[in-house]
C-alpha cells in the first residue's frame, strides 16, 4: 500500500467531507441550542408581558376602587358641609327673629317709657302751672288785702 505523502496543506476528500459532516453537526446542535435559547426567552418574554399586564390591570383596579374611596368621601364631606351650612343659616334665622323679636320687645317699652314720661313731665307742668296760678291768686288777693287794710 502505498500512499502517496500528505502534507499539512493537504487533505483526503473523505476526510473533508467528514470535517465538513462534524462541523455542520456542530452548526446544527449550535442552531438547535439558539433555537431552544431563544423560545425560552420568548416564553419568558411572553410571560414577563403577561405578569406586566396583570400588574397593570391590578394597578388600575386599585386606583379605581382609591379614586371612588376618594370620591366617596368627598361627598360625605360635601353632605357634612352641607348640612353645617343649613344648620348655620337656620340658627342664624333663629337668632335674627329673636333679636328681631328682642328689638320690638324693647323699642315697645321705650316708646312705653317715653309716653309714662311725657304724661309724667305734663302732669307736673300742669300742676306747677295750677300751683304757679294759685301762687298768683294768692299774691292778689293779698295785695288787695293790704292795700284794703291800708285805706282803713
């Protein structure tokens, strides 16, 4: 058998196309690898978009049901408002008809105090008067009594 002498540049065609069939086997598993890599993290991907819809619907609810808490209790406040509102207007009406009441009550008995004291002060003019015409006759009568007893 005689074979014909290899050097290092040169290579039988059985065994490049046995290289060839173990690098395109390696090519292969290699492609099968990527393959499998890349559907896992496409489940991954696609798992990580789920979770993060989840949280986002989550999410959403949750400030749904804060914002109608929110609403909630503003309304309340706003019924509570409201209500303090009316109370104070219809204590402030109260108060106004009792200090409206208040002021005739006492504008009444002023006027009633006026009128005692205008019948008081002509009560005592005409007394003084009557006194002041008494006083007069008086001083008449005896200045004629005098003068009467001074011609005697």
């Amino acid at each position: 058998m005689a074979h014909a002498s290899k050097t290092p540049d040169s290579t039988e065609p059985a065994d490049e196309i046995g290289d060839l069939r173990a690098e395109n086997r390696h090519l292969k598993d290699a492609v099968s690898t990527m393959r499998e890599t890349l559907e896992a993290l496409m489940l991954d991907k696609n798992a990580a978009v789920q979770k993060a819809m989840a949280d986002g619907r989550d999410e959403i609810e949750t400030l749904k049901a804060a914002v109608a808490a929110q609403r909630e209790a503003m309304e309340r406040l706003r019924a509570d408002k409201d209500r303090l509102i009316q109370e104070a207007v219809a204590l402030g009406k109260s108060e106004s008809r009792e200090l409206q009441t208040a002021v005739t009550s006492l504008r009444d008995r002023m006027e009633a105090a006026l009128m005692d004291e205008r019948e008081r002060f002509a009560k005592e003019r005409r007394d003084a008067e009557d006194e002041i015409r008494q006083l007069r006759q008086t001083v008449t009568a005896l200045r004629d009594t005098v003068s009467a007893g001074g011609r005697s």
